[in-house]
C-alpha cells in the first residue's frame, strides 16, 4: 500500500490494510517515517521512505490546493519510486494498493504488470467530469499548469508507461471508494465497473474511541488537520455560544496560539486533538471544515453539519451536505457570531434534518466498508 505522510491520506485507509491483515496477508505500507507507528497500528509493516512532503508532525503546512499541491504529489512520485523498486526488488509484492496521491504505488505496478487498486478518500471522477468541472480546473491551462502537465508527461515518457497524464492521476483501473456514496457529486454517472462504493471502515475506529457522556447537548467544532489555525473564527465561536446551554468542544490544531484566543467561556472546552468519531457519537451538532473525513463520521453517526469550509475539496462537500440535507454551508466570508449560532440552532432542531441524517446513516453502515474492500482485494489475487 502506497500511502501519503498525511492525515487525510492514510488514516482512511488503516482499517482496509487491517481487515487484509487479519485474513492473513502480509501487507506492507510506504509512508515517511513520521506517520510509521500511526500505519503499524493496522498492523501492517511500514516500509519506510524519504519525503519531501510538508511534515504535519512538525506543524509544516501544506498549500491550499492548485498547481502547488499537485507539484508535491508528482515530485513526491518521482522520489518515492526508485526507493520503491530499491526495497522489493527481491521481494515482490503481488498486489499493490494505492491512495488517489500515491503516483509511485501506480507507477510501480505498471512497470511490474501488477494487480492494482486505487483506494479513494474522496470523490471520483464520472462521466462529464472534465467538462463539469472546467471553471474548478482552469488552473491547469495557465503556464504554471501547462509546465505541471509537461513535466508529468515526461515522466511517464522516462518510466515507458503508456498512460496519458489525466488517466494516471484521475481514472484508475479499479478502485474500492472510501466514501459515503451519498457524498459522492454525479454517483449515477459513475462507471460501476471500476469504482465501487465501499464507504469508510469506520465501524472499526468506533470500537477503538471513547468519549464521556455528556450531560447536556454536546456541539463539537473543527476545522480538521490542515487548514485549522483560524483563531478569529475560533473567537467567533466563543461569542457565538458563550450563553448556550450546551457543552461546547473546540478542536483547535496544532498551530493555533492558544493564548492569543483570549478567555474561553465556561461552557467552552479547547483541545489540540480529540478522538473526532467518538466525540460525535455523543455530539448534538458538528460544525466542520467538510472535509471527506469529517463529513463521513457526521454521517455515520448521524450528527446535524454546520460546513465552513476553508480550502480545497472542502467546497465541494459542504455543498453536498446541503444538498443532501444534512446540514447547512456557512461561507467562511458569512460567519459571524449570530449566523453560526442559528446555524447550529436550526440543524440540531430540524426534524427534516434528522430524517435525512437516518437514512444516509443507514446507507453508509451497509455498504460494506473495510470488509468489501478487502473482498475486492482478494478478487485480484
């Protein structure tokens, strides 16, 4: 498994590797050696390499998307690669499992002709994806773009991969989708025989978190690993729910100076970290960043979604929650204290909300999650 020294990258996918573990394989796992005990916990064996990755263990931070993200993940390809070939070439592997950024995990298995699988943390592409998302992609045809595109090119061209750059990055062969498919834009323009609708394996990680019952209404807030050192938002939220009858959690990052916040209220509890999936399962709201993640554990526990987005795919999902009905989008440029708290208000009260939230609920729970995943796995062995 070719993973990603990132949160959003390889946390998704440690309950696949373990489901794949305890059938008896022996799995293997590439990932920078900061994020080496977070891979074993699947009890797979991490095969440590160099990265050149932003380093989320020591609050580097990584760029809130275009050309410069996709930059990272090609060079971090080109890099990875030959460590790859190096560590197994007298150990082959028989499968190769790959996460959407994980270029070496694909780049591998073409020039070894070995079975392949795309595990995706986010949203596939579907029919019309391109056309549909021409404005979202129009980065690509500045000159910093069109240099990105040329220079992936070349590299494909250097590793005798047949393989233009839009199908290498974008439509794998077969992929096992690590999302609710209701999170999923144009699900039914989507080629079933490639990508299959497994959800996320959250049912492991519930029975692995713990959180405290609360004794009143419990509002978690968040803006995720990344892009969360937003302390006049987190300001914004003191304000807004000071005089709530709730019990407020605030997941602040690692990055934000907690001095500079000023005060927290009574009710407000600040935390760097907390076990997010066990938290919702007692939580009464959820006010998210929307990324896939966090959308997905609101999901799965049925919490009413309050998305601020900030960067990213976060965008995209916050629009489908609302679409879904639910939750709200709450544009970051609209967030004030009034607007936050009756957007929280109105969610956790909406019995059309919570009508909503049961039956994507349901759908979530039986898609199969790790176990399908893993079935799909075995097929290609």
């Amino acid at each position: 498994m070719v993973a990603i020294g990132a949160h959003g990258h390889l946390n998704p996918h440690l309950p696949v590797l373990a489901e794949l573990v305890e059938r008896g394989h022996r799995v293997s796992v590439v990932v920078p050696e900061p994020f080496a005990d977070i891979a074993a916990s699947s009890g797979a064996t991490p095969l440590i390499v160099a990265s050149e990755l932003p380093d989320e263990t020591r609050g580097e931070r990584w760029p809130d998307g275009g050309v410069e993200a996709m930059e990272l993940f090609l060079d971090e390809g080109r890099d990875v690669l030959p460590q790859l070939e190096s560590a197994l070439k007298s150990d082959r592997p028989d499968a190769v499992l790959y996460d959407i950024g994980g270029y070496a995990g694909r780049a591998l298995a073409h020039r070894w002709q070995l079975p392949l699988l795309q595990l995706s943390p986010s949203m596939v592409a579907w029919e019309g994806y391109e056309e549909d998302m021409a404005e979202a992609l129009a980065f690509l045809d500045t000159p910093e773009g069109k240099a990105y595109h040329a220079r992936f090119e070349r590299w494909l061209d250097e590793l005798g991969i047949d393989c233009d750059v839009e199908a290498f990055t974008g439509r794998p062969p077969r992929c096992a989708v690590l999302i609710p498919k209701a999170m999923q834009p144009h699900a039914d323009r989507v080629d079933e025989s490639v990508y299959t609708f497994v959800g996320p394996g959250l049912d492991r990680r519930a029975q692995q978190e713990g959180w405290p019952e609360p004794e009143r209404p419990l509002l978690l807030v968040s803006l995720g690993s990344a892009y969360n050192d937003r302390p006049a938002f987190y300001r914004t939220c003191f304000e807004a729910f000071a005089d709530l009858d709730w019990q407020v959690v605030i997941a602040i990052g690692r990055h934000t100076d907690e001095a500079a916040l000023g005060p927290a209220p009574a009710n407000v509890e600040l935390y760097r970290w907390v076990p997010q999936l066990a938290v919702l399962s007692r939580a009464s709201a959820f006010v998210t960043h929307a990324g896939m993640g966090g959308c997905s554990e609101g999901l799965y526990h049925g919490v009413p979604m309050v998305a601020v987005p900030q960067a990213v795919d976060q965008f995209h999902n916050a629009d489908r929650l609302a679409e879904l009905g639910v939750g709200v989008h709450l544009p970051d440029e609209d967030v004030t204290p009034d607007s936050l708290r009756n957007a929280v208000l109105s969610v956790a009260g909406s019995p059309d909300v919570a009508e909503a939230l049961a039956r994507h609920r349901a759908e979530l729970r039986a898609a199969g999650g790790a176990t399908a995943a893993a079935d799909i796995v075995e097929g290609m062995l």
